[in-house]
C-alpha cells in the first residue's frame, strides 16, 4: 500500500480485516446474542425473528415465546396504531427518518410493567434489492432517565409557578 507524505496509509484506502474470524457470520452472531442491550429483529411483516438474552431480561419475554409474534407484545396499545403506519411505510419505501436517530417511546414489560425505552434501528436488506425484509433494533431501559427528567421538568415548572406568583 502506498504511503502517505506523513507515513500513514492513504485515508481513502479500503479497510480490510486482518482477522475475518472477529468479523465473521457466526462471530457476529454471538455478538448479537451477547450484547449487554436488548436486539430484537423483525422481519417486514413485523413478526419478531430474533431476540438475544438481553431483551429477555428487559421485557421479560424468553425468546422462544416471542419469535414469531408480533412486535404487539412490547408495544403499548395506544402506541400500535401509529407504530405499525410508520413500520409499513418504511418496508414500502426503504427509507427510515430514524436510522440515525436515537427513539425513545413507551413500551411494555410481560407483567404490564410501562417502560421507556431508547433504541436505534437499522434497515435490513438483502444483496441486490432495495426494499428492507426487515428492521434490527438495538435498545436499553430509559425508564429511570426517562422519569429523573419528568421530575425535574414538574421542579422546573414549579419554580416557574412560583417565580410567577411572587411578581
């Protein structure tokens, strides 16, 4: 490889794996089932076809009961509506607005249990074709963050109130 003025390779050089056994099929797939977050992914229909251990213990669903399901199991009634317009949506046109975006939403536990959750989503596609078959999700628990910033908006608002009172 051609070096650089300053010794360094040229930046627009390909980067290539000095070791595919770190980055190979079943590498990656432990991986996934390793993470310490929850990855779920779902086919286009939105049938759930992967679920590491970590999503087990988030939203207490063992994977052999989820796969295979829809992703209603997580995803709060009020919620479904809107979550399956905008997951059709994506499938028809291979686009999300959320792919470099962390979300955060509500979410449900198997004992009824709301959570918040983040997660980041990644369109899934299959060499060759344009439409995604399907949509990986990374996530963790917010639900702690999500209710210190709930608490400090009503202290916020409080002040205000009484800031407001005292003019």
């Amino acid at each position: 490889m051609e070096q650089q003025d300053d010794g360094h390779p040229p930046t627009e050089a390909p980067v290539i794996s000095a070791a595919p056994e770190l980055v190979g099929d079943s590498a990656l797939a432990q991986l996934l089932r390793d993470f310490a977050d929850a990855v779920v992914i779902c086919d286009a229909t939105g049938a759930i076809v992967f679920w590491n251990d970590a999503a087990t213990t988030l939203f207490g669903w063992p994977a052999g009961e989820v796969i295979g399901r829809s992703l209603d199991v997580i995803i709060p009634e009020r919620q479904r509506d809107r979550h399956w317009r905008g997951y059709e949506r994506v499938m028809e046109s291979g686009h999300t607005d959320y792919g470099d975006r962390l979300l955060e939403v509500p979410a449900l536990h198997r004992d009824g249990r709301r959570l918040s959750i983040a997660f980041t989503v990644s369109l899934l596609t299959t060499p060759g074709q344009t439409a995604p078959n399907g949509i990986a999700a990374v996530i963790r628990d917010d639900t702690e963050r999500w209710q210190e910033r709930r608490d400090l908006r009503a202290r916020l608002a409080a002040l205000a109130a009484a800031s407001d009172g005292g003019a």
